[in-house]
C-alpha cells in the first residue's frame, strides 16, 4: 500500500527531473507520463478496486494532475532567480494541486474507498504536508496551541509549537499535550519563572522538567530542585545553573545522588 501512494506522488516529479536534465524529449516525457497514468490507475484500481466507470473518472483526473504538474513544473523551471517569492508561489500552487486531486477523488469514490486511499502512509504525509503549509501561514496563538495539542501529524504539532508565543498557551501545550518531544519544546520555550518552577518541580515527564530547569533562574527553586528531585540529569542542569555559593554548599550536604 505504501509503495502504491509513493508511486502516485513522485512519478510526475521524476519524470518532469528527468526533461529538465535534459535526459528525455518532450514527446518521449508525454508519452512516459501516459504510461504513468495507465500505472497509476492501475495501482489505485488494486488497492480500491475501482468499477469501470470510476476507472474512467479517475484517468481523466490523473492526467489533468500531469499535465498541470507539468505547467507547474515549467513554471517553476523558468524562474528568473530562485527568490523565495517565486518558491512560495510555487508551493502554494503545488499544494493547491494536491487539494483539487483529492476533492475530485472524493466526488468519484465511495466514502469507504476514500477511507483507505486517505490511510495510505504516504498520503497521510502528503495531507500533513498541506496541514503544515496552512499552519505556516497561522498567527492566532489560541488557535496554534489547541493544533500543538490535538493535531494527529507529530510534524503538524511541532510546526504550530514553534509559532507558539504566549507563555500561558505554550504552558497549556506543556499541561494538555501528550506528545514528549512537542511538551518538552514548549516548556524550552517559557520564560515565566512561576511557570517554569510549577512545571520544573510537578510534571510526571523528567525531560519537561529538564526544559524547565534549563530556562529557570530562581536560585531558591533551584536548590530545592537540587535537593527533591530523583532523576540526576535534572539534578545536574539545576546545579549547573546555580550561583549563590551558600545554596551549593548546602546542596553538598545534602544531595542523595550517589
């Protein structure tokens, strides 16, 4: 299954490489792209079994998709300079492709086949590919905290993480989140001393702690870190961050790490 979606996404892309090397002509590359088509059909009629009338329907939106690949393609190959502007027109467009195959898709297969062509891995990262596109574009921090949270893609998450600002919504992320990698970013990411030292000292993860430790600057949350808590790499990050002599000398007494 994973190799069918593959083939869907990246034929057009190798084929276009190959013309733009110089490897093929155009009339060899028009022909390669039928054979594309009739190959891509033939995987999606394996893997959703297509009666002969979707055949048809979905032919006709593969070859659209080719040849408006092609066009972007050109476009993009005629550039004058690699400025970002001309690569961000030509992203928009590329993903805008992607949504109008897809919306053809659904009005051409039944809800159950559109189930498991959206299950394909390399669709799945496709569409989340689309979601991060979107997420880019997101200013609303409210809005940015709840995808970090509940968003299915770890890579969606961690892109609306990395926009985050407000330091109540990246403590929310920290608290509602279940991702490890996306809570310890955001807990990086605080600089609100209470909310680091509630996080620091309470949450269950050691690696949120240690994002904590590392940005916390209380000398007094510090040395009780230092003291009560069990996982020795927080410890150490919480030493290394202390200052006042008096603390260290008490942590020396008494530090339970062996």
């Amino acid at each position: 299954m994973k190799a069918i979606a593959h083939y869907l996404i990246c034929t057009v892309l190798l084929t276009n490489l190959l013309s733009f090397a110089g490897q093929i002509n155009p009339a060899t590359l028009a022909t390669q792209r039928a054979r594309a088509v009739e190959r891509q059909l033939e995987l999606l009629d394996k893997a959703l079994t297509l009666t002969e009338d979707q055949k048809l329907k979905v032919k006709a939106v593969l070859e659209d998709r080719a040849n408006q690949g092609q066009e972007l393609f050109q476009e993009w190959r005629n550039r004058t300079g690699a400025s970002k502007e001309t690569f961000d027109k030509v992203q928009t467009r590329s993903l805008s492709l992607r949504e109008e195959y897809d919306k053809k898709l659904t009005d051409i297969l039944t809800p159950e086949q559109y189930v498991k062509y959206q299950s394909l891995p390399d669709v799945r990262r496709a569409v989340a590919q689309s979601r991060r596109a979107a997420v880019q574009n997101l200013t609303d921090q409210a809005s940015l905290a709840k995808i970090a949270v509940e968003d299915e893609d770890s890579s969606v998450r961690r892109t609306a993480m990395r926009k985050l600002t407000n330091q109540v919504l990246l403590a929310t992320v920290v608290v509602d989140g279940k991702d490890p990698g996306v809570r310890s970013a955001a807990a990086g990411k605080l600089s609100d001393q209470v909310l680091l030292a509630k996080i620091a000292v309470e949450d269950e993860d050691s690696n949120v702690r240690r994002s904590a430790v590392e940005n916390l600057t209380d000398q007094a949350v510090l040395a009780k870190i230092t003291v009560v808590e069990k996982d020795s790499s927080v410890r150490r990050v919480a030493v290394g961050k202390l200052t006042a002599h008096p603390l260290l000398a008490k942590i020396a007494e008494e530090d339970k790490d062996e």
